[in-house]
C-alpha cells in the first residue's frame, strides 16, 4: 500500500505503539484486499461484546489502556455497538456476576481510549446518519448495509479491531465499497410483491441474502413499488446482511444512488436475474415455524428497536397480558423517550421486560438459554432468526402482531 | 501419487500443514461454532455437530457478521481453533480477524476448493511463497 508521511510516521512508532498496531493491522487487512491506499474517515462504530471478544480479547483492550493519554486515544468520533448486558437489568435474564465484570473491564478500556459508548447498531437512526459520499468504518453489519444503500456512505464491514484502528488512525484501507467500481450491481431481483410487515421485509432481505453469495455481491432490487419506512429498510437490510454477508443494495427509483437502473445496473453486462414472490416470503417463514408448535420466549431485537417500534408493541400489549417471557430491546437512546412517553411502564405492566443497550445474539444468548431454560423463542427479526440456531435455540420468525399473540397464549403457536 | 497445487490470490499467517475438513457451506465463527466445545453447532450447516480443532477448514465462503474478527483471537488464545481456513471467498471480518489471530488464511482459487479437497486430505498451505498455494499431499476419503 502506498502510505503517506502520516501513515509511515505512525508506522515507525513515531506516535506509540498502539497506532502503530493500528496502521499495520490496517495495512495487512488492505494488502490482502488489494487495497492502493488510505481514505480518510468520518467516523467509526466498534462492534466488541465480551461473549465475543472473551477474556484474551478484554486483556488485549487494557493493555492498550495503560498507555499514556496521548498514545492511546482515537482521532475521529468513535461510537460503540450493543454491549454483552444491560447492566440495569442484567438480572432479569439472569446474567452472571462475570459476564457483567468482563463487561466493565471492556467498557473502562474502551472508555480510556475517548470511545464514546452509544452501544446501539441503530445509529443511523439516533446518533449522527452519514451522509451521502461519506467514508466511513462501521462495525455492525447492519449499520454498513444501511449507511451504504439508504445514506449513501461508504465503509466496509469493520470487524472491532479494524474499527478500533480506524478510530485510532482516523483512516481505512481503500477498497471494496469506498470504491465507485464496487458499488455497482451484480445481480438483479425482481420483486413481485412489495414486503408489508416487517418481518416480511426480514424474510425478503433473508431471501436475497442467499441469492447474492457473498460479500461482493451487490443486489439491485426492482418492482418494491413504494418507499419503505427506515424501519422496513433496516430490517431488510439487517437480514440480508446476515444471510448474505452483504454490505451495499440499491433500491432502484428508491435509494440514493440508484434514482435510474442505468445508474447501478452496467448496461454492457448481462447481469444475473432472480425473482422473488410472496410465496417465497411466506415459504422462508414458513421453514422456520415447521420446527416447532410452542415457544419459551418472544424477543424483539437484532437490530434493537426504534422508538417508534416500541410504540407499536406498547400498542400491541395494551390491556392483554405476556404469560411468557417477552423482550423488546432497544437503544440507550430510545430507551429514555421510551420511558417518558409511557412506554415502558405499558410494556413492562403487561408483563413484558425493555432493555437497553445489548442485543439478544449478542448478550451471552447460549448462557442465557441455559439459566432460563429457553430453547425455542418467537421474533420478527429474521436476522435473529438466521444466527441464533448457532446458540441452540430453535426460532420462529413471525409478524410483530402474531409475536405478541404468542406471548400471552403462552406460547403456542397458532399455524 | 502426483501432488496437486491450487495457487491462491491471497493468503496470510504461517505455513502449515494438516487435515482437512471439507465442506460446501459458508463459515462465520459467531453463526457457525460453539467455541466452547469446538464444534460446528449451527443445525443447518454441512458440518454440525464435528469438532474443528486442528483441522484445516477448506470451505466455500465467509459468511454473516462482524464478530469473527473478535472470536478469533479469543479461539486461538483458548487452543480452540482450527489450523487453517480455507475458503473460496472471503469477506473482510475474515481477514481482519485472521490478521489480529495470526491465523492462517488463504483464499481465492481458479477452481472450487471445496471440490478439489477430499474430506480428510493432508494438505500443506504456504502464504509466503511468491505464489500463496495449497498443496495436496495426501488423498482423504
């Protein structure tokens, strides 16, 4: 990679060692990607639960924190994704005392490095939204894929340690979708039915997901035959990231950069088709209700829940009764507003539990299961519904309003 | 018999050599694994329920989130990692989390690598060299 005097400066150590790491973590990630050279950032978002970075990955963050100020603090604002606890309510779900001490270490760490600790994957919603034409180093997936497609910004998939360095050397190795070339179309889905609920949107985004492949696909939807809410977009957008390791869709006459299909889809290439109907967005759910006829939870979360979300499950549960364990998890943003509008109190007086802060998949989801005794959970995330077989539950992946029916049936499912 | 090479476009880590354990199915180490007991957990994947430690997983591409660039480096300071990763595609968590690990990694082929390696082959992967390759030295099954 081609660096310039900054660049080889901190390479040298010039300014500590923790840049140092940084920049050559950076370089090794951008030479295998054949990256030429650095793009400045705008900002970066650390995704570092401690179910997934773990002991060694918690002592590696305070070695770093012993360092003097100046060697240790990012350049540009850097923002958290969900943590591994809500510690206000941590024994509600019968976190354990070490989960919650791994978490603090990893918070002074971050905390240490001038990290400011949103832990929200919704940022596109309530912190600071890119904007279009902006680089970038995100570190959820959903929030790449919808800073790319909806705002129009430019980052990668930034995985903690690259986002931690790109925070640390306010830059990133240039390549992938910080390229113009990159963010053109690969294949084509024709969309015979325009999604209503959001888990449809889900289950579309699912859908595509598998169609694409693979990190470097770049789907260009045809036929939604209205804009989508950014709540619509996030869930399609999470979930096709998930099945699919996607970072970039266009909506065409929809999203930014796609106002025309000639300005996505290469006219000179023959680009693969698909379609996609209702009957496939029912088959997918469909798949995942077969498993079983009952559930021990309902979760709402991945990504957590904007405020308007909480609204409609405050709505949902008005005057009835959850007599299962329900879970809406939202953002330390959202979380407050949910809490003087009312919507909590009605929430939790139904019997459901708001958390704050984590994400179910992310919050020690396999210990969690084995405290509760949950094995089989209801959602209308299905990108939760795509990750959480890993931890051993079974999941069903349902419309908020039939979610919500299940938790105070408690919980059969009504096929 | 004759040994194969397969060259590859990129590949980083150490040289190694070992079994391989095959499949056409993606691989993310958050979706996948239960990195407790070593093992492929996720119910709908080629390879549930098989150990992956010390094996060279050749598989198709990487898939799902971010949070294998974390789980790595907590895997390889456990022992609980495989020896090597093997894949069609990467994405960047892949080789993010291979660079903080200092795992072998290697990727990119003219054919598909999951068919070329029998289940169980010895295989021997040089990143270093002026061509990065995975070598078949001994047939699997």
């Amino acid at each position: 990679m081609k660096l310039n005097d900054e660049e080889r400066s901190m390479l040298a150590g010039e300014q500590g060692p923790f840049r140092r790491w940084a920049i050559d973590h950076q370089i090794k990630v951008g030479s295998y990607l054949g990256a030429p050279d650095f793009v400045p950032i705008v900002q970066a978002h650390i995704m570092a639960d401690t179910e997934s970075l773990g002991l060694a990955g918690v002592e590696w963050l305070e070695r770093w924190a012993g360092l003097p100020a100046v060697q240790r603090r990012v350049r540009v604002p850097t923002i958290t994704d969900p943590r591994g606890t809500d510690f206000a309510a941590s024994a509600r779900i019968k976190h354990q005392s070490w989960m919650l001490d791994l978490e603090r270490r990893a918070v002074a760490a971050f905390e240490s490095f001038g990290v400011l600790m949103t832990n929200t994957c919704i940022n596109y919603q309530t912190i600071m939204p890119p904007v279009r034409g902006e680089h970038a180093a995100y570190g959820d997936t959903g929030v790449v894929i919808y800073s790319n497609s909806v705002c129009g910004a430019r980052s990668n998939f930034e995985g903690g340690p690259s986002a931690l360095s790109a925070g640390l050397t306010g830059r990133t190795p240039r390549y992938g979708f910080h390229l113009d070339e990159r963010r053109q179309a690969t294949l084509v889905v024709e969309v015979r039915q325009t999604p209503s609920e959001l888990s449809d949107w889900g289950a579309l985004g699912g859908l595509v997901g598998r169609l694409a492949g693979d990190y470097w696909q770049v789907p260009a939807l045809v036929g939604i035959d209205r804009v989508p809410s950014s709540d619509e977009m996030k869930h399609f957008g999470a979930a096709l990231a998930s099945f699919g390791s996607v970072a970039l869709f266009h909506l065409v006459g929809i999203t930014p950069e796609a106002a025309r299909g000639g300005d996505v889809i290469p006219s000179q290439q023959r680009l693969r088709r698909h379609v996609v109907t209702a009957a496939d967005i029912r088959a997918l759910q469909d798949g995942y209700c077969r498993q079983i006829d009952a559930v021990d939870l309902v979760v709402f979360s991945a990504p957590q829940l904007s405020l308007m979300e909480m609204s409609r499950v405050a709505d949902l549960l008005d005057g009835r009764r959850a007599t299962i364990p329900l879970l809406a998890i939202t953002s330390p943003q959202v979380k407050p507003d949910a809490d003087r509008m009312g919507l909590t109190g009605r929430i939790e007086a139904a019997g459901g539990t708001v958390l704050s802060g984590m994400c179910f998949y992310q919050s020690y989801a396999r210990e969690m299961a084995e405290a509760n005794g949950w094995k089989r959970l209801a959602t209308n995330s299905a990108k939760l519904t795509n990750i959480i077989g890993g931890y051993g539950y079974k999941p069903a992946l349902l419309s908020m309003e039939a979610c919500v029916d299940v938790a105070c049936a408690g919980g059969r499912l009504v096929q | 018999m004759t040994e194969k090479i397969f060259y590859a476009a990129a590949a980083m880590g150490e040289k190694v050599r070992g079994p391989a354990l095959v499949a056409k199915d993606g691989f993310s180490a958050r979706y996948d694994l239960d990195r407790i007991r070593g093992v492929f957990s996720r119910p709908e994947h080629k390879l549930a329920g098989q150990s992956y430690l010390g094996r060279i997983l050749v598989l198709d591409v990487a898939k799902g989130g971010v949070a294998t660039a974390w789980m790595l480096y907590d895997m390889m300071a456990r022992h609980m990692m495989p020896a090597a990763l093997v894949l069609n595609a990467v994405n960047p968590i892949m080789v993010q989390g291979a660079a903080l690990a200092g795992t072998t990694l290697i990727s990119g082929f003219d054919c598909d690598i999951t068919e070329a390696i029998p289940e169980g082959a010895t295989v021997e992967i040089d990143p270093a060299a002026q061509r990065p390759y995975v070598k078949l030295i001994e047939p699997g099954t």
